[in-house]
C-alpha cells in the first residue's frame, strides 16, 4: 500500500465530522469492506507509520498535552494524532511544537482534556479480524521502534520549555486573565 492510499482512507473518514473514535470506526469499516492482503498491507503502513512517529520529542509533546504520557498513553496519542489527517500529523512528526497552533489543543490547555485514539493506532487488526473472523497472522522482519530509553527527562520544564516552547507557555505557564 502506497502512503497516499494510506491517508486517502483516512481523510475519507475524516469527511464526515466526529470524534477521533468515530473516525477510527469508519477506518476500520471501510478497510474491512477490502481483501484481507490489503488490509494487511494497510497494517505493515501502519506499523512504518508509527515506527516513523516514535519520537523522544513527539513523546514529551503527548507528556505535556495531556499531562503524562505511559509507552502506551503515547501510541494512544499518536492515533489521535493520525484521526486529524495527514497534514497536521506530519508536520507534528516534523516539528512537534506545531501542536500548539491546533484549537483542541489550545483548548486543551484550559480545560484539562486529553487525547488518545487507543484504537486508531490498531484499526487494521480490527478490520482483519471483521473481515476474516481471524487475527491477523504476525509478520516476522517488521521494523523496530527506536530505543528512547535515554530521552529528557519530561518533568523537567526547563528543558521543555528549551524544546516545545509554544507548547510549554501553554502547558506550564499560568493562564493569562
């Protein structure tokens, strides 16, 4: 599967308004209409997807977003982050400070809220299994996540403030009155 077949199915389901877990439902609907090797297809971009998104500062974004961010907590926000399309999630990928410019986010700086899409980060599966009444078999030879066991340490605000300030004068200052 090409990378803009990837995308075209999720801003299909993104035409539509709804939440990030409406959006993951017609993704998984839509791709489990198709033939169990393009689901699986979908699932190996998917994975490069990922892979290529596990970032140390991406990481500490997702921290300071939604005020921590488990191994978990973090693939959750990065199928959020995929439920807003292409174009923001690459430039978040590139430059993780851009989130600040988002209106969720912004928003999310005064109300608290938190993003994660749980099951956006694992949809082809879902649609293998709704297509197939099967799991999908494990590929052998898939990409590794990089090691990030090394990064910054996410509570330290200077640092953050160094690495996402837009990000940190939303997050870690007072709000302005």
């Amino acid at each position: 599967m090409r990378t803009d077949e990837f995308w075209a199915l999720i801003e299909a389901a993104r035409a539509t308004p709804g939440d990030s877990e409406e959006i993951t439902e017609r993704v998984i609907s839509a791709l489990a209409d198709r033939p169990a090797e393009e689901i699986l297809a979908f699932d190996r971009h998917l994975h490069r997807v990922l892979v290529a998104s596990y970032r140390e500062d991406l990481w500490g974004a997702a921290y300071l977003i939604n005020g921590g961010a488990s191994d978990d907590d973090f693939a959750h926000f990065r199928g959020w982050l995929m439920a807003q399309g292409r174009a923001v999630f690459a430039r978040a990928v590139a430059e993780p400070d851009s989130l600040a410019e988002l209106p969720a986010v912004q928003r999310a700086a005064v109300t608290g809220a938190e993003f994660g899409a749980a099951a956006m980060a694992r949809f082809a599966a879902e649609a293998y299994r709704r297509a197939t009444g099967e799991d999908p078999p494990v590929e052998e030879g898939r990409a590794a996540y990089p090691d990030l066991n090394d990064f910054w340490d996410f509570d330290d605000e200077e640092g953050a403030r160094r690495r996402l300030p837009r990000l940190a004068a939303l997050f870690l200052e007072p709000p302005q009155e």
